[in-house]
C-alpha cells in the first residue's frame, strides 16, 4: 500500500521541509482503556493447536557435529524454514514469538513449548516480531509490509496494515504505539487498534534502524545514506539530522540508547560505532576498532574483506558501551574516558548483542550457533551454550537473566537455562 496523499503524508519541496501530520499525542493508559472498551473483538477463526509442538532435548536426534552438543531445555520445531526473530512478553516473560522464513509466525509458551496460537496470513517472511509494553498485544510484521496486531488473551487479530517493505517495528515502551520504519525512507506510527497514523519521511533510501527512547516522546531512526534522525514524536518534526562527517560514511544498522535516553550510540557498515548526545544532537564521540584494515578493492572473482557493527548496547550499572562486529570481535568501550576496555573474540560474526538489565554482563550470538556470556569488567567469557546446528539469527533475554530464547537457521527455536557461577 503507498502512502497516501493529504493529511498525514510528509513531503519534501526542494530543501524546504512541509510538514503536515494527523495530530497524535503520545496517549496516556486511560485514553487507550477506553479506547479498547469500544473495540468489537470478532472471532475471525483462530483454531487452537490439534497437537502438540514441541520437544525436550531427549527426544532430539544428533544430525550432525555441530549438533552434537546440546545444552537447551525446550525446543520449538513447528517452523519449516529459518527461524528470524524472537520476542518475549515483557510483563512475565512466559510466551514467547517467533517470526521466520516459512511465512509464519507463532505465540508459545517458553516452560514447555507449547503453542498458544498462531499470527496467521502472512505471505512474505517474518522479520519482525513482538509484545506491546504491557504483554496486552503481540504485533508481526513481514518483508513485504504487511503488519498484523493480536490480542494475546483471546488469540483473535484487531488490526493489519500494509506498508512499504518492512524494515523494522518497534512497539512504544509505555503505550499500545507501533512505530516500523520500510524501504521507501518512511517511518510509521500507529496508534493500536485504533490505527490512527502518522508519517516521519526521512530521506529517499531505506529506514534501516530505529528506536524509541526511553521517554517515549522521541525516536531515532538511521538511513541507509548513513544519516540519523531524531525525531519528535508528537509534533512529527525533526529534531535533529546528523548528515555528512557527523553521520556515517555507510548504511546504519542498529541504535540503541542508555537507560534514561541522554546518550544514543549508532552503528554502521562502516565500522564506526558514535556516541551521540540526544538533547543536543552532537557526536560525543566516535569509537574505531583499530584492528580493522582499509577497505581494500577485490580482484577479480575475489570477494573483499568485509566488516561492520552488527549490534550495541548500553550497560545499566557501570558507563559501559558494547559493539558486537561482523568479524567477529566483541568490543566494550568505558564511556567515561572514551576508550577500548576490552576486545572479545569470537571466530565468527556476532548476530547480536544483549546486555543483562543489572548487571554488566553482555551476551552475545554468532554465526557459529552458540551463545556466550562475557563479563565486561573483566572482559573474560562467562559460559558458552550450544544446541543449533546452524548460525543464531535472534535471540532474547528473560528479566532475571535466567532463560535466553535463540532462533537459528536450522528452523528451530531453544530455551536454554542460563546457570551462572555467582547465583
């Protein structure tokens, strides 16, 4: 569906800005209880499961080395093809939502695997997938764009929408808002079930990362042209643009922000991780690996070394900062002299990247199929968990950091129990 004309839709004269929006507030609990009250939840046919889906670790067979080892607890299998994303419900942390390749995408029960349901009548590959702040809904989202919301206690669908192709969808952190950024430079945000929208058009290349900062009134959102925008929720306008030296020289691939959302930190295909003050909009600083050559053109029929950061993120409890690269090294910064504390290896690419909530321990998975836990004060691995038999594409962390949920490649979702030496 393209975005329609009129009011809502952005557009761009020249290097003259107008900007038109549907008003939008950031809503408030009650405004969205209501809200709910007058919504007709309509069964539209959602089936319970007939059989069971799941498997413990003893009914697996070994198909093959990398597989030999197994350290899960659950196993969830009813995908046919690679498993993309993963979310958990962030109010008990005991469903969990898978996304992949076959099309499809599943709400199950982490205990034991079990499915409560699942997001139906997607026709392009799951890519994103997730709860709303308060468990209440579950949205999916597919390659193609389009969007899909459930009421996770009566497993029905409240709303769809068609976008642009699909690169990313973030729920708001305290109000049923899903804001997604598509291929065509727009960001969207809807309010959930009502569906009213509003559009942020950024430049005419893919919105490839975005989030919403922790004071919900604001979202960064990073190009493929390398630059970053922080934006104002309500009004619909950009706060600031980091453009040119200020932005990166390549695509952004991932944002993240500290826990009161004063600092922002981007990453980017061209290697460079930059600290980034929100309230001011100026580069705090920029981290290099310094290990990382000069890119270096191809001979023919040779493919070029390549590197990039793939994922990063804050500390709670000590001024830390992590970047994961494609080369596999893990880096923690201190953000307090702005410097290397400490590079962990890994022998292949780091998918991503989580840091517990309270303590400054950083997991981290890769194209190996195994999940590590650092700590970074030391910068020593903690533990290593395997049981895929191909590279981890997604992964998530429960509250206590008891239980982290991988999906892999091998079209398999796992549950393992993270067991740690100073429990």
């Amino acid at each position: 569906m393209e975005p329609a004309e009129g009011p809502g839709a952005l557009s761009f004269h020249g290097d003259e800005e107008i900007i038109e929006v549907v008003e939008l507030g950031p809503p408030g609990p009650d405004d969205l209880a209501e809200e709910m009250e007058d919504v007709d939840f309509d069964d539209e046919g959602a089936e319970e499961p007939e059989a069971e889906t799941w498997e413990t670790e003893d009914d697996e067979g070994v198909e093959d080395s990398m597989e030999a080892q197994d350290d899960s607890e659950v196993t969830f299998s009813l995908h046919t093809a690679s498993v993309f994303c993963v979310s958990l419900d962030p109010k008990t942390n005991t469903l969990a939502v898978t996304g992949g390749e076959d099309d499809k995408a599943f709400v199950w029960r982490v205990s034991d695997g079990e499915l409560l349901f699942e997001c139906s009548g997607h026709k392009d590959s799951v890519t994103c997938a997730g709860f709303s702040h308060d468990s209440v809904f579950v949205a999916t989202g597919d390659m193609s764009g389009l969007i899909k919301v459930w009421r996770v206690d009566t497993k029905e669908e409240v709303w769809s929408f068609e976008v642009g192709d699909l690169e990313w969808m973030e729920w708001h952190p305290q109000a049923h808002v899903l804001l997604a950024g598509t291929a065509d430079g727009n960001s969207w945000m809807w309010k959930i079930p009502s569906g009213d929208c509003k559009t942020f058009q950024g430049p005419a290349c893919p919105a490839t990362c975005g989030k919403i900062l922790p004071d919900g009134k604001r979202a960064v959102v990073g190009y493929e042209d390398g630059t970053m925008r922080i934006w104002d929720l309500k009004q619909g306008t950009s706060l600031h643009v980091l453009k040119g030296q200020d932005g990166h020289q390549d695509p952004m691939t991932c944002v993240a922000s500290n826990q009161d959302g004063s600092l922002i930190m981007t990453g980017s295909v061209d290697c460079h991780a930059k600290l980034v003050n929100s309230a001011t909009g100026k580069v705090v600083c920029v981290f290099k690996l310094e290990s990382v050559a000069p890119k270096v053109p191809a001979g023919e029929g040779e493919e070029a070394e390549s590197n990039s950061v793939e994922s990063l993120g804050f500390c709670n409890v000590m001024p830390l900062a992590a970047v994961g690269y494609l080369d596999g090294t893990l880096a923690i910064y201190d953000l307090s002299t702005q410097s290397l504390r400490h590079k962990c290896q890994h022998e292949s690419g780091i998918v991503q990247l989580l840091w517990e909530e309270s303590s400054a321990v950083v997991y981290t998975c890769s194209l190996d199929g195994a999940v590590r836990l650092w700590d970074a004060r030391s910068g020593k691995m903690i533990s290593e968990y395997r049981g895929h038999s191909a590279e981890i594409l997604d992964f998530a962390v429960n509250k206590d950091a008891s239980i982290v949920v991988t999906t892999s490649g091998d079209h398999q979702a796992k549950v393992f129990c993270v067991q740690r030496p100073d429990r």
